[in-house]
C-alpha cells in the first residue's frame, strides 16, 4: 500500500456549471474538485489551503470510517476547528475499503456552493471485485441553485422563513444545462446557449457493444432526490455505499443525497443509436429539468441524437417505486452479519419545529446547535461547559401523533451529545412524522459518521416494539447512508467500535443547517494523540494557549 499526496488550494472562482457564470468553491481552480483514486489499504495524505478569505473550512470524507483518526472525519464543531482563511491543515487516513466514495464541504452550507469531488478506492493488489467489468464511468450528481449559500443561509434562519425552493438545475460531474436546449448543444452550429463555454456541455460515456461497464454514481445534491434511468437498458445493482450488494436487475435507481451505487450496464442494445441517460427529481414537485447525458455507442459520433426519447423518471411521489427499490438492496452473501441483539435502543423522531418563531428540524423536539468548541478536543480533554450536558432523550412521548402536525410545536435548541459504551451494538429507530403543513410528510437521506451500518428494517407509520421481530438479521445491507419514507420509520444496527464523536443526520443540506441531526460520542478515551491544528478554537485553543495539554 501507498501514501498519496494531494496538495489542494480551496477557494471561490468563477464557473459555468450550467452555462450560467456564478461563483463557487472550487479546487485547484477546479469544479468540481479533483478526483482522489486509492487502492484499499492505501493513506491519503491531503495538505489543505483555506484561499476563502473571509470563511474557515473543513473537507468530509463521505463513507470513510476514519477508524484511529476521528480528527481528519472534516466536520467544524464536531472533529476540529474550521481552517482559518491562509491556514493549511493536514488531512491524513486510510482507505480501508474499495468503492465508491466522496468529499465535501461540511461547515455552513459550503457543500451546496460546490465545495465536493470523488473518491474512488480500488481493491488492493491481489485483490478483485467480486463482479467483471471492461470499463467504468464516475457520475457524480448534484443540484445546483444560483442563489448565493449565503443569501440561502440568511433566508433559512429568518422570520418569517424563506425556503430556497427547488434547485435551477442538476448537474452530472459538475455539468448541466439550465434554460437551454440540450438537443441544441448537440448539433453542431445551432447552439441557442449563452455560452461557448464547454464547462456546461453534456457528459458523454463513449461505450462499445457487447462490452459491461460499471457505472459508479453517487450523489452529493443539496436537497433533490434523484432517479437515474438510461434508455433501453436495464442496469444490475451491485455496490451501495461501498458494501457490495447481493446483484438485482433494475430499469432505474432512485439516490439519494449521500448514498452511492455501481451499476453494471450491459451494451448489448442496437449499437447504430446512441441513447439518453436521463436524471430526475424523486420525493418532490419537480421544477428542475431532467439531467440528461449521452451513452454514445462507438462509433457512431457523439453527437448524433438518440432515436429514442429520454426515459421518464416515475411520478415525484410514487413512494411505492422508491420503498420497493430500498427493500431490495441486500448484502451480497458472505458479507458480515450484525450482532442477534442490541445492548441499546434509540428512537429518534423527525419533526419540524417552531422555536421563537424560526423554523426548524429537531430530533426528539430537540434542534442541533453545534457548540464552538469541537466535541472531540473538548471531551477528550474533559473541559467542562464546552457543550450542553445532560443526554438528549431515547424516545419520544407514546402519544404523539406521527400522523398529523405536532400540536404544540415549539421545540429547543441544543449541543447535547448522546454517549455510547464503546464497543457496544445499537439500534437506532428513525421516526418520520408529518411536518408543520398537514398531510406532508418529506423524505429524509440520514448519514452516519465513522462507521457503516446494518438497515435491519423498515415500515410504514408508527414504530413498534413488535417490529423487532420482523429485523432482518439474515442479509441486511451495509450502508452509511439510508433514508426514511414518508410517515414510515427505518431501523439501522451498528457496533460502536471507533473511537471518536460522530455526527448522525439528514443529508439535506438546508435541513442539516436548520438542526436535523444528533452527535454520537463513543470511546472518546482511547482516541490517540489529536492534531493541534485541530484544536485551535475554542476552549480547546484557550487550553493550548495556556499549555494546559495533557
Ligand atoms: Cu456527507 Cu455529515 O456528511
Ligand atoms: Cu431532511
């Protein structure tokens, strides 16, 4: 195994993701940022520069557990101090585990303003995927809003609420087209868009017949559920979160803000067309086009236009499709199993909130404020106040109505922590509800820090201790990322094994801002020796200030 060096200059420049200049986060000058390609075992070795100027910053390595390292985990407030403007700081962790991966941003809103780029871990040498492939492609998948994140943060956080509404556009690595036609993009010399710019054209995967390709797709939109469809061919699952899967066959997928997938395509459709991979909103009223690329069959040119139309992703709210595409995702046989039983149970209910008259998302009424100080320096280091004490609540009161509209939402805000014995197994019961408008009720990706999980289960409604007995301990999936359907509830299963305080929420980035998650802390006494570097804010800073290190 290797140490990889990347060197990155974060900050703004100017972009035309969707023939539209904006400015964004970009690295290296590049939008998205680059992509980091690793073998399993191997350490990545990122020396950061914050060039914003004017904001801190930290960079999330989405799936990886960052087992032995929790301060490289990039999250502000919870692993380390944000990166002042002019700082560097060394992210270094192992892959330990091919797949599919990503990074963002993850202090403000800093993700949606383009803060993310790929991470893709090969098997190690000697090593083989337990499928066959002849190429592969890497489909990232975003939204993209013109509005600033700072002009949306604002709108977030006032009263009366300004919700940022439905993104302009999608974008595939970083590509789209908004308010031009596509098709025009294609044939040569009739290109109706504003722009010359190439940054905007659409992606093409140059393929040949009879071949397979494994389509690695994950996705880091801000707020949209996505369904990918590509016409005439049918797609089999076989990885999602970088657990393998047991193989399906499918004609589309729904993703998810945090999940990923690979696909194997088989070019085994009428190699004289090309077709459209089209990409869709799910869980919504879509008011954003469809991303659309081209599966070009070589030799035909690239710009040939598809015979056929793109495919139509199902109705925004035919919930049934989504619940029975997440019920087939199974582990691949031979895959770990959870433990038969749980030392713990949490049961965390979603529920949109009213505090002082700002509108927010809390968890067991409770809305996450993150603390100034980073929980893993301030409980490493026992330093009193740096958080709010006491353990947020197990459960939630047996007679609230998951159905309706809470009848007295006013909620609190918090920074309080849930402690978890270490090495010990947990279950964690997500509980949809109806938000504050009746008869809505939205979907919600939740992410896990540190670790994978089991998804043992889901249901619709209300959940209940009966529901235990029908888990599935058998083949459940692997995942870091899994949703939670309309008014249902989804129950995951972990072994708190890494050392370290973990962030657990909903992957919407505006629902995140707006206090939809909780921290978990779990053997904080055996994390090793943490970057100064790391804890430079805060209390944490004050103790270093005055040599107080232990
Ligand atoms: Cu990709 Cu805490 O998130
Ligand atoms: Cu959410």
């Amino acid at each position: 195994s290797k140490t990889r060096h990347f060197k990155w200059e974060v900050g703004y420049i100017y972009a035309s993701p969707d023939c539209n200049e904006k400015i964004l986060i970009g690295i290296n000058g590049q939008f998205p940022g680059p992509t980091i390609r690793a073998k399993a075992g191997d350490t990545i070795h990122v020396e950061l520069k914050n060039t914003l100027h004017t904001e801190g910053v930290v960079i999330h390595w989405h799936g990886i557990r960052q087992f032995g390292t929790p301060w490289a985990d990039g999250t502000a407030s919870i692993s380390q101090c944000a990166i002042d403007p002019e700082e560097t700081f060394v992210y270094r962790f192992r892959v330990e585990k091919a797949g599919t991966y990503f990074y963002h941003g993850h202090y403000g809103m800093q993700r949606a303003a383009g803060l993310y780029g790929s991470l893709i871990v090969d098997a190690a040498d000697g090593e083989a995927e337990p499928f066959r492939y002849d190429g592969e492609f890497n489909l990232l998948l975003s939204d993209w809003y013109h509005q600033s994140i700072y002009d949306q943060t604002v709108g977030l956080s006032s009263k009366p609420f300004r919700w940022i509404g439905e993104p302009q556009t999608l974008l595939i690595n970083g590509r789209g087209q908004y308010n031009c036609s596509l098709a025009a993009h294609l044939i040569e010399g009739s290109n109706t868009c504003e722009t010359t710019s190439k940054d905007c054209a659409p992606v093409v995967l140059r393929v040949l017949p009879n071949k397979t390709y494994r389509l690695r797709i994950a996705s880091t939109t801000s707020l949209s559920s996505l369904n990918l469809a590509i016409g005439n061919h049918k797609m089999v699952v076989v990885e999602a979160d970088g657990n393998h899967v047991e193989p399906f066959m499918v004609d589309d997928i729904d993703i998810y803000s945090g999940e990923s997938y690979s696909v194997l395509l088989t070019t085994d459709q009428n190699p004289s067309s090309n077709y459209w991979l089209s990409i869709g909103v799910r869980g919504r009223k879509p008011k954003t086009s469809p991303a659309l690329a081209i599966v070009n069959y070589s030799p035909n040119s690239p710009s040939k236009l598809p015979e056929s139309s793109p495919p139509i992703a199902p109705e925004w709210n035919d919930y049934n499709h989504s619940k029975s595409f997440s019920y087939r995702i199974l582990a691949r046989r031979g895959a770990p199993k959870p433990p038969q039983s749980a030392d713990r149970r949490i049961v965390l209910l979603n529920t949109q909130n009213k505090i002082d008259g700002y509108t927010k998302w809390s968890i067991n009424n409770i809305s996450l404020a993150l603390p100034p100080t980073p929980y893993l320096g301030s409980m490493r280091y026992r330093l009193k106040n740096a958080f709010d004490a006491g353990t947020p609540p197990e459960n939630f009161p047996s007679s609230y109505d998951v159905m309706r509209p809470p009848t007295n939402p006013n909620s609190t805000q918090s920074s309080n922590a849930y402690v978890i014995r270490f090495n010990s197994t947990v279950d964690v019961i997500l509980q949809n509800a109806n938000a504050l408008a009746v008869n809505v009720s939205e979907i919600h990706p939740w992410h896990l820090h540190g670790h994978d999980f089991w998804v043992v289960g889901y249901g619709d409604g209300r959940f209940d201790e009966k529901d235990v007995a029908r888990f599935n301990l058998k083949n459940p999936p692997l995942r870091n990322t899994v949703v939670i359907f309309p008014y249902g509830w989804t129950a995951i299963r972990f072994v708190a094994d890494n050392p370290g305080v973990w962030a657990f929420h909903c992957h919407i980035e505006p629902h995140l801002h707006m206090g939809m998650g909780v921290i978990f802390a779990e053997g904080v006494e055996h994390v090793g020796k943490i970057p100064k570097e790391a804890l430079v804010c805060g209390m944490t800073g004050k103790m270093l200030m005055h040599n107080h290190l232990p």
